[in-house]
C-alpha cells in the first residue's frame, strides 16, 4: 500500500486528487494499493481515514479543510511513503515548498512536485539530499505539464548525447503571440482580454517577462545537462516590448515571433522573443508548449503538449508516481 501526501490543494492539488478517483483503476493496476493519508493547503488539512471526494468536497465548500495541522505538522507525522508537494512557485526563494521538500527527503521519503521554486533555487542541494536518504524526487509536472520532457530525455533517449533543447515553455505567452500576429493587435490589449480569459494572470509578470519559461529552462539544463545553474545564469528577455509592427515584417518575410528558451551542451541559456519560421515546428499556436530535442543518435525530437492546466499538470505528477512504484508494462 502506497502512502501519499499532498500538500497544496489549489488548482494542481485537487487536479491530482481528482485524478486519482478517475483512474484508480489504471493507477492501480500499475502501482498496486494506494491511499491518501494527508492533504494540507496554506491553513488547515485532513489526516486519518477520510475519503478523497469528501475532502475535495469540503475544501470547494468551506475555503478549508476540517483540521488545524499545517504542513510541517503532516511531515511530521510521517504518515506517508511520498510527498506530492504542490504549493505557489517562488523562483528566488524556493519557499514554501523548498523547506518541505526537504524536510521529506531528509526522513527518506519520497517526494513529487509541480513546483519549479525549490528546483530552480536547489536543483544540485535536493539530487544530493535524496540520494544520500535513499529518497526519490520527481518534477515532470514542472516542465511543460502534461508534455513528456523530463522522463522522456532521461528514459527513452538516454543512449544519447543531448545538444541542444529549444522550446515554447509558457502558455500564456505563446497565447498572446499568437494572437498578435493574427490580429495584428497591440500587446496590452491581447494581454488584457487574455486576463479576462482566465489565461493570463492579475499580475502577469512571471510568464510575460519569461521568468516562468527561464525557470523551467533552469530545471532541463540540471537535469538534462548536469550542470548546476541557478535563474540568475540565465539570460532572460519577455515579450513586453514586441510591436503589431514587428509581427507584420516578419510574416511578411514568412517568419513569426515566439517566446523561445534555449539550453544547449556548451552552457548557452537564453529565453527570448525569436523569429521562428513559420514552416518550423515551434511556430505553435494557442496555448500549447512544444521541445525541440537535438540529439546526436536520434536526431531531432519533437514534443508539442499542454503545459498546463489541472488534468494536464495531474498526468504528469500521476507519471511520476508510476515511476517510482509502477510497472509500465503493456498489458
Ligand atoms: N496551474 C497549473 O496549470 C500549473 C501547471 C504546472 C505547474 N504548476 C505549479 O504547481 C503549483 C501549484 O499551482 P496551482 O495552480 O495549484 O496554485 P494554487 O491554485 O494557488 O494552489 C496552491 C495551493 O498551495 C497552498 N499553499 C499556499 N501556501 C502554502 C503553505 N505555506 N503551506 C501549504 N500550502 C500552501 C494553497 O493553500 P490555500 O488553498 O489555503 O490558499 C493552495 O491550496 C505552483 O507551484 C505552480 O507553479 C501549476
């Protein structure tokens, strides 16, 4: 029987919890008997027997859970064999999640996250942490949510020397783009009626002045490229400043423009607006993310996926979980 707690129970919370009653089924059959023994948001949680519905039902209800144990209190506990950790990014300070993380590896457990924060902040700290307690940490949902990046490197081309990764890391970015070229509209009117959308947030600067797409550059260039770079090595540039009339000399010239992060071997780490080709692959539309993966044996990948989103970001933390304790056969 796999124990698992979760903490955080906003969008991606109970995107996951609700994911594991929709496909217990599936999970089941791949991980074997699994319950949940804790959830915990910012001020309050449920532990003991309680059934997933109910606490999704109570949180929807009341703004909270029924219980005044906080997160620290649910680690220490210790009512569980992995930590699915799904609190508010912070790329400077990692926190909350960083402290979490590893309070839970330092006990052996395992844990899974959405949050880029304590990666971006702690990559080399949290590998070193986790091996040395005999620990898991799993982050695919960090990069590109449902898009399979992270495993898929790791796994599937892992008889390969990786040069370079280019890709679309941010939804809402590649959004307002995509509807500048196509209305020939200025940025802040598309950025304001993507606010009213839902797709782009109140205060939008994390995806719009590329912070979201560097910080998950950072995440691929550790864990792709073993190397130890933190946000400041990157060099990031947003989309604020692109003009109707750039976009209309370029699709003239049969180019658009996208927010493009770029990792390669030899340490380069950029996230910028590019020309794209608009024959290139990575000219995407709408909200979708894409990696463009060169490799020496392989040549070239190419990933196109949701990056975010509750289901989608569900599917890759239900990933990681298989990944610890599953068997992935075909069956
Ligand atoms: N949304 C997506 O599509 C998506 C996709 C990929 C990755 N992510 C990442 O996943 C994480 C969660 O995103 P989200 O959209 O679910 O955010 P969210 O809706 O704001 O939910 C965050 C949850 O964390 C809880 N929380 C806040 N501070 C806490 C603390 N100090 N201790 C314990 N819990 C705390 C909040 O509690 P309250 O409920 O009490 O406020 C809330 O339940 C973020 O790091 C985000 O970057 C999101």
């Amino acid at each position: 029987m796999i124990k698992i707690a979760l903490i955080g129970f906003g969008t991606v919370g109970r995107g996951f919890a609700k994911a594991l009653i929709y496909n217990r089924n599936i999970i089941q059959r791949k991980i074997g008997e699994f319950r949940v023994t804790a959830i915990c948001d910012s001020k309050s949680s449920i532990t003991g027997d309680f059934k997933i519905e109910d606490a999704i039902k109570y949180k929807l209800d009341k703004g909270r859970l029924p219980e005044n144990r906080n997160a620290e209190d649910i680690i220490e506990l210790g009512d569980f064999d992995v930590l699915v950790e799904t609190t508010p990014t912070d790329v400077f300070s990692g926190e909350p999640g960083l402290s979490y993380i590893k309070k839970a590896l330092t006990t052996g457990r395992d844990v899974i996250t959405s949050n880029k924060g304590p990666l971006v902040v702690a990559y080399r700290e949290l590998m070193t942490l986790a091996e040395r307690h005999g620990a898991k940490i799993g982050f695919e949902a960090t990069v590109g949510g449902a898009m399979p990046v992270v495993k898929m490197i790791r796994d599937e081309l892992a008889g390969n020397r990786i040069r370079r990764i280019r890709g679309i890391l941010n939804g809402t970015t590649n959004y307002i783009l995509s509807r500048m070229e196509k209305e020939k509209a200025p940025y802040p009117q598309i950025l304001s009626e993507a606010q009213e959308l839902g797709i782009a947030e109140a205060d939008p600067g994390y995806d719009v002045e590329g912070i979201d797409a560097g910080a998950k550059l950072v995440i691929l260039a550790n864990s792709v490229f073993g190397k130890d770079v933190k946000f400041d090595d990157v060099e990031v540039r947003g989309i604020t400043r692109i003009t109707p009339e750039a976009f209309e000399i370029a699709v003239e010239k049969g180019y658009t423009i996208r927010l493009i992060a770029e990792a390669d071997e030899d340490g380069k780490l950029e996230v910028s607006p590019r020309l794209v080709k608009l024959t290139n692959p990575l000219a995407i539309y709408g909200t979708l993310n894409a990696v463009l993966i060169e490799t020496d044996l392989a040549g070239e990948i190419f990933v196109i996926g949701r990056g975010a989103g509750e289901r989608e970001t569900a599917s890759a933390l239900i990933s990681d979980l298989v990944d610890f304790y599953g068997n992935c056969s075909f069956h």
